[in-house]
C-alpha cells in the first residue's frame, strides 16, 4: 500500500513540477517560521 502511495507521489511531483515546487516551497517556509517564532518566544520568557 506504502509503495502504491509513494508512486502516485512521485507521478504526481513529475507532472505537476511548479504546482509542486509551490507546495514544497510554501511547506517549508512555514515549518522554518513556526520553529523559528517558537524559539524566540520561548528563549525571550524566563521564569
């Protein structure tokens, strides 16, 4: 099941090659600027 999963992704990331740099791209920049507002916050607030 884990493979059909993986080959539909990899169709999926050929095909659609700027749609999915987009969703990569957006995705990561996201995760960076969670963990990088949560690592300020908490190192700005000492008890």
């Amino acid at each position: 099941m884990w493979k059909n999963y993986l080959k539909i992704m990899y169709r999926n990331l050929w095909r659609y090659k700027a749609y999915s740099l987009l969703n990569i791209l957006g995705l990561s920049i996201g995760l960076a600027s969670t963990f990088l507002i949560f690592f300020v916050g908490t190192s700005g607030t000492q008890l």
